[in-house]
C-alpha cells in the first residue's frame, strides 16, 4: 500500500512501498494521462530508485504511455522537459533526505507543475484493490534521451544575462549535494568561464537533513579560496543553501530578496505561511505584490494560475514560472549570480537589510535537532529547521563557524 508522507509517495522501500503498487501507481497514473501520452522520467542513483523507476515505467508502458528517460536526474528537469518536449506527464524518483532509508516518488502533469496534496490522496486511492492493468493491447515505448543535461544547461544559460556574469569573474564552491546536479554545474561553470571548485558528496550514504557535512565544507572552502559565493545543493537540485563569507549562509528569504533586484519592484511573488512574516512584511513595504497562501498545495495552485516571477515554500525550495513550474533551486541560483553580478551592491544590501530585520540568537545544535525531533510539525531542511507553534514561528539556520544555529523567532501571521 502506497503511503502518503508531506503530500507526496513517501515510504519505505519494500515494506511501505511494494513493487507491485509502484507498478499499478504507473498503470493508474498513465490511465489518468491517457493511451500514446509522452512522460518524461527521472531518478538519483541509488539503486532502489533505479528499481522503482523501471517498475513505474512498466507500469505506464502497460496503459500505453510512452516514456522519455533521462537516467539521473533533477526535478527541474523534469519540469522543464515537459514543457519543452509536450510530455503529459513525469516522474522522479530519489532517496527522502528528511526521512533515512525512505524513497519519494514526484509525479508531474502538464505543463510541468507537481502534483502535492490531494491530487495525490486521489491517485493513491485509485490504486487501492487493484490487481491488474486495463490490458490496453498496445505497449508504450521508452527512449533514453541521454542530451538532457546539456540541453536543461543551455537553457538556464540563455534565461540569464550570461555574458554580464562572465564578465565579472565571480569565483564559486559548489556541492551538488548527493544529486545528479554535479554535471549540471560543472556544464554552467564551464559555459559561463567562472572559477569554481566543484565538490562532491559522494556515493556513499546519504546525509539527511539538515547538511551539516556539506555546510561546513561549502564554508570552510569559501573562506580558504577566497572565493565570492558557495552553494549547496539538495538531492533533486530543488532546495539551495548559499553562503557568503562575511555573513555565512543565507536563509531561503534573503536569498529570495537578492534574486527579486533583477525584477522590478511591482513584482509578483507567492509564498506559504512560514515563510518569514518580517520579510513578506519588507517586501510589501518595498511594493512587491506578494501573495502568502496556507500550503504547498495552494502554492502551487497559485504558482499555475497567477504565474508569479518567483515562489518559495516554508523548506527553501524555489519556483520560477517563466523557467519552469516545478520546484528548481539551479535556475535560482542563476538568478542570483545574475544579481550579484549586475546588482551586486542593492543584491548584497538586500540580504544586510532581511538579516538586520530579524531579531536572533545562537542555539546549541543539539539543543535545536531535540527540540524538533519532539515536535511532530517540525519542518526538516537542507540548511536547518523551521518550528511552528501556536503563535510564533521559529526558524533555525546552521552556522559553521560556531558549529551551532542561528534562531530567529516571528509571530505567525493570519492567512
């Protein structure tokens, strides 16, 4: 039986999630997309995801869908194949970082948005007590498409100013993060003629949330290459963590502020309830039209309809509609090289004035990883935590150079 976990197929692989339900998942899925429709798929490199993906595969193949493959991938991607080859439908598959030793499976619709919430409660269900498929009598096909990375690559670099980022010499650390994004990168880097140090994370076990490991050495390589940015990147290429020198890493607001320099300031931005209320208070007050709805699921509800320049949930991770509608942190962090590379003292002025904004402190680490262990609506991410309660919200960012976490405590606002 499929299980349901932060609005998406979350589980433990074989014991929750079977591989008989991923292949009826595919079936159910595919049916809902109809007979000769295009899915794009993706997944990391474990090979549990590798397993799934094929059991989906079969299963969509079995209604009759056709399958574009892209072997390892992120989830922007997905979202901005679909788009760019007509595809109906996609998947992802990759190792939960929030939860050890469990798998998510991220199913897209057209035209690359992903489905959260109850859209998925409605798939899961209809795979309940279902044994076989609809014997359609024609089998989909499947087709590898191995130019995807070079091609997502070229077209974040003409959604950007790339020749006024060369220009400026901007030098960069990166981890990609345990995800498929290092070729990525190092394709960007190399097309845009930056100095960068590009790190990896490894095959070995995953680290989960937050990414203490690759924080520090995203930091501790900044400082000792006297380069301008470091970046760390979640598994799917969804989230982002951003670092620099002199203020350390950035949490996803400020980094949302740096980005919004690029646009004008009558902008429109969607985000979810907590986000930082002090910062949606600053960009109200500075004339951006910013829409807070009560979760992911009317995020990107909104993000469909109203298609904003820029969205961010509550863990960090970024949308921007005119690129793609799916969660995609590398087209962000384009954004923001583009910032600080035109903009570079409005963009860094920005982060100064969010931080100065925001009353905090120092917490111990293990103090701060306790008390969201016993807190059930503790919100995991890639650069710490956020806590909500009854009336304030409490957001921590890790802090490498202390080896403990910045707190910063808001009152919940209403929605």
């Amino acid at each position: 039986m499929l299980k349901y976990v932060d609005g998406r197929i979350t589980g433990e692989p074989l014991v929750d999630i079977k591989l008989e339900d991923v292949v009826m998942l595919g079936a159910v899925f595919g049916s809902l997309l109809g007979k000769r429709s295009l899915v794009v798929s993706g997944r990391d490199v474990r090979p549990v995801s590798r397993m799934f993906k094929r059991a989906l595969t079969a299963g969509l193949m079995s209604v009759g869908c056709d399958i574009m493959d892209f072997h390892e991938a992120v989830s922007g991607e997905i979202s901005f194949s679909m788009k760019r080859f007509g595809a109906k439908g996609g998947f992802n598959i990759h190792l939960n970082p929030r939860k050890p030793g469990y798998i998510t499976i991220r199913l897209y619709k057209a035209p690359g948005y992903e489905l959260v919430g109850r859209e998925i409660i409605d798939i899961i269900a209809l795979t309940q007590g279902k044994t076989e498929g609809q014997g359609v009598g024609e089998i989909g096909w499947v087709n590898y498409a191995e130019y995807m990375h070079e091609l997502y690559a070229s077209a974040l670099i003409s959604f950007i100013k790339s020749d006024e980022i060369s220009a400026t010499g901007l030098k960069i650390v990166a981890s990609h993060g345990y995800g498929a994004s290092g070729e990525i990168l190092g394709r960007l880097f190399s097309l845009l003629e930056l100095e960068h140090t590009l790190m990896s994370s490894g095959r070995g076990n995953i680290e989960t949330y937050p990414y203490i490991k690759e924080m520090n050495k995203v930091a501790a390589s900044t400082k000792a290459l006297k380069s301008d940015l470091g970046v760390v990147f979640n598994i799917d290429a969804s989230a982002l963590a951003v670092y620099i020198k002199d203020i350390g890493f950035l949490l996803p607001e400020e980094v949302l502020l740096a980005i919004l320099t690029r646009y004008p300031v009558n902008s429109s931005v969607v985000v979810d309830a907590h986000v930082l209320p002090g910062i949606v208070e600053y960009m109200i007050n500075k004339g951006y039209q910013v829409k807070v709805v009560e979760n992911e699921e009317k995020l990107i509800e909104a993000v469909r309809r109203d298609r904003p320049v820029l969205a961010l949930n509550s863990r960090g991770d970024f949308i921007t509609p005119l690129f793609n509608l799916g969660y995609d942190a590398l087209i962000a962090f384009m954004q923001l090289l583009e910032a600080f590379s035109i903009q570079r003292k409005e963009a860094y002025e920005e982060v100064v004035n969010a931080r100065n904004l925001l009353p905090r402190s120092l917490k111990d680490e293990k103090d701060v990883s306790t008390a969201c262990n016993n807190n059930p609506e503790c919100i995991k991410t890639l650069w710490g935590y956020r806590i909500p309660g009854d009336k304030v919200i409490r957001t921590y960012i890790y802090n490498p150079e202390m080896d403990s976490y910045i707190e910063f405590v808001e009152q919940l606002r209403n929605t």
